[in-house]
C-alpha cells in the first residue's frame, strides 16, 4: 500500500454530528420583574447552570420589544405577553436540539397568562408537555375559574406533564394538603398530580410551583439564589427525562493535513484536458468537486468544543456570580441576618460586576471599530435579528415530521399543491403591445 493509500485508509469519515450525550434534561424558573433589565444577568446563570429548559414569568415584555432583544445565544425563546395592561406576561427558552410547538387550542387557551408546549427531542423518547403558569393575585373569579378549566383539560392529555409558575396560593398548606384555594386543590387532588417544592420561594411563601403528572419526573427542587432584584428565588432541577447533548462540532484539522499527496495529486491531473471545452460554470464546479474530495482524503477532521461562553463574560464576572450563590448557599444553611446582608452584598456586587463587563466589551468595540470592524458589526447583528426556525411540522395523520430532510420534503409537496400554472397566453396583451410599439414608430418618424 502507498503513502497516499494508507493516509486515506486512515482519515475515517467524519461524524457530522459530533459527540453526543445523553443527559437528564435540567430546568430553571423565576419570576423575574422584569426580563430586559435582568437579561444580561440572566446570561450569565445560563451559562454557569447550562440548563435545557428555561422557564419566566412576569417578563412585563409587550409588542414594542423584540425577540431579538431578549434572545440568549444557543436557545429559543417562546414568549406570550399580557396584552392591554402593563406587566405579567410569560416565557420560554429551549435549548437548541430541543423540538417545541406552541399548542393553539382554544379550550386550553382560555385562561390568557399560561403558555403550554409539546417538546421533543429527536433521538430520544422525550415527549411532554410543558406549560409555563402566572397568576395575578389581582385575578378575578373568572380569571381563576378559567385557569382551573385548563388544567382539569390536562386529563386527556397522553402524555406526561411538566408545569411550573407564580400562583400566588401563599394560603395553602401543600403538606397537608389544605387551604382557602380549595378549586385550585382540587384540581392538582383530582388529577393524581405531584407538587415538588417545599421551601418558601419569596420571603416566608411559597408562592412558586412545579406540578408534574408524573411522581417520579423530578426528585428534588432546589432553590437557589434571586435573579438581580427579583423578590423571588430561582428554581433549579433535573427532571428523569432524558436528552441528547452534543458539545463537539466536527472540523477539519489543516495544520494535520498531508500537503505532499495533495500537491502530488493536483499534478497528475491534466486539466487542460479536464476543463475543455466546459463553460465557467461548469469548469467551476469541476474544479471545486476535486478539491473536495482531496480535503476528504488527506485533511484530518478533529472535535471541536461549542463555544458557550457569552462574549462579553469576564472571569471576574462569573466569579462575582459563583460568590453569590455561595453566599445564598450559607444563608439557607443558617438564616441570620448577618447571612442575608453578607447574601445581598455579593448579590449587588454581582450585578454590577456584569454590568461592567458588558459595558467595557462593548467600548472595546467601539474604540477599535476602525482597526477591527468585523467583530463590531457581527456584534451588533446579535442584537438585530432572531434566527427563526422552521416547524415541527406534522403530517396529515397528525404525527410529528422528522427535521431536516423529511420537513423539506413535507413542505415541498405542499409546495406543489398550490403552485399555480402561469403558462397562460393572453392574445390581448400581445395586440397591446404590438399597437403600441406602431405608434411609438409613427411618432419617431
């Protein structure tokens, strides 16, 4: 075997997926006051937490703010704002990888400020339904009586069930299973449902809830430290539902690549011949099919680690957040007051670490502009636009299509269904024409 035949035998054909994982699939929740002000600390959480599910309510978003506004790198965000009034609002952030459709049934939609999802992950058994729950405790009768409804439709749901949000129940006691609400503890009673968390979530209420249909979905809630300003804490978990994660991409490695056989290969070929008589398109794509299959053979590929990390995070600014949750950590240990002001010390030291950061990144940027406008313009395309994705879609038998190919394929023969035949011949537009082309020679004449 020659020295070429053994450098392809022994560049195997890249995994164009990467390496992937599986992982159980981990969630946050908050009542965040405010989304926009608390985004970029936010940010940094994710990062640190890593979660697939992200969960807000009270992002007191409306139409005048965008999704570009509000989006984290790597995750999609699905978001219903409360409409007419300021304030509530609900939202939803999955991981990439993660499938999500926003169910529009009227019945379930009935009550305004809950936002309910199927995700999926392909590859993998995951199927749920999730929904993301606020309740004012400025709510009507009917607004509750509402709510109520959309959860007892849950029933006839076949498949498992994942809810989380701000009720506002701070009279019930979920030991015992007793208080006023006593509709709303119906519903969770007559539904066979489980409620996992049992530590207050603002001040002495527990006011946050994570209702699972499933009783062993989750093992344990834990709380942890607020999120900015926020009055409540945060809620972090992982469910026994599992995911796939891919933390590799594949790359050619061409410091590795055999230059020599490449050189040699491109010697041998005859191009004059190769290229004859071929137009420049077609010589074009003669030439770049040859030197693909040459990077093919003789550039190694190797896994290369996502970048996760947000731009603008300082080491210094994820140091200020670890100390914050320490800090939280020892206070929920032993609650003094010495704890919670030591707590609210590293809190405000936090916020302004990242505030810092960001602010510092982005004058960096902006004094180099001149010397280095690429990565000022691909910095500020973050802040412009959302990348939308397509689907799922589902087939006529109301079964979810698979992505890429198969949703490709499935739009396309729609496609074609309504195409519309313009092959049509309009003898009266070509008298037009031709009566108008006469006059215009009379004139010039």
């Amino acid at each position: 075997m020659d020295h070429n035949s053994q450098n392809k035998a022994s560049n195997s054909k890249p995994n164009i997926k990467g390496n992937v994982t599986r992982k159980k699939l981990k969630c946050i929740f908050t009542n965040a006051q405010s989304i926009v002000n608390k985004r970029d600390e936010l940010q940094s959480t994710v990062y640190q937490e890593e979660p697939d599910i992200i969960s807000i309510v009270e992002t007191w978003l409306n139409s005048k703010i965008s999704d570009a506004e509000i989006q984290i790198p790597g995750y999609q965000a699905t978001r219903l704002d409360r409409q007419n009034r300021p304030h509530g609002g609900v939202l939803l952030y999955t991981k990439e990888g993660i499938e999500v459709q926003q169910r529009t049934d009227s019945e379930l939609n009935i009550y305004n400020e809950a936002l309910w999802c199927d995700i999926t992950s392909q590859g993998t058994e995951l199927d749920l339904l999730i929904g993301i729950v606020y309740r004012s405790p400025n709510n009507t009768n009917e607004e509750n009586d509402n709510l109520n409804k959309a959860l007892c439709l849950l029933n006839k749901v076949q498949k498992d069930i994942l809810i989380m949000g701000d009720f506002n129940y701070r009279d019930i006691n979920w030991e015992a299973g007793s208080g006023k609400s006593e509709a709303f503890l119906d519903v969770i009673m007559d539904n066979l449902w489980t409620q996992h968390v049992s530590a207050p979530t603002r001040q002495e209420s527990l006011l946050d809830l994570v209702i699972t249909s499933n009783p062993c979905a989750i093992d344990e809630v834990e709380i942890i430290a607020h999120l900015g300003n926020s009055d409540h804490t945060m809620l972090r978990w992982d469910t026994n539902y599992y995911v796939n994660q891919n933390d590799t991409v594949p790359k050619r490695d061409f410091k590795s690549a055999n230059f020599d056989a490449i050189r040699s290969e491109l010697e041998e070929i005859d191009w004059n011949n190769k290229l004859n008589n071929k137009s420049a398109d077609q010589a074009w794509n003669e030439t770049k099919a040859v030197l693909h299959r040459l990077i093919y053979d003789y550039v190694p590929t190797k896994q290369q680690r996502k970048k996760k990390k947000t731009l603008w995070l300082t080491r210094r600014a994820q140091k200020s957040i670890r100390r914050k949750h320490r800090a939280w950590k020892r206070y929920k240990s032993q609650k003094t007051t010495q704890r919670f002001e030591h707590y609210k010390q590293c809190q405000k030291e936090a916020k302004r670490e990242v505030e810092v950061a960001k602010r510092s990144f982005e004058k960096r940027l902006a004094e180099n502009i001149k010397e280095d406008t690429k990565s000022f313009y691909a910095y500020v395309r973050t802040k412009q636009k959302v990348k939308d994705s397509v689907g799922p879609l589902k087939n006529e038998a109301g079964e979810t299509i698979n992505p890429g190919v198969d949703t490709a394929n499935a739009l396309n023969n729609y496609f074609v269904t309504v195409f519309a035949d313009e092959k049509m011949k309009h003898p009266f537009l070509k008298q037009y024409f031709k009566d108008q082309m006469t006059c215009f020679s009379k004139t010039s004449r």
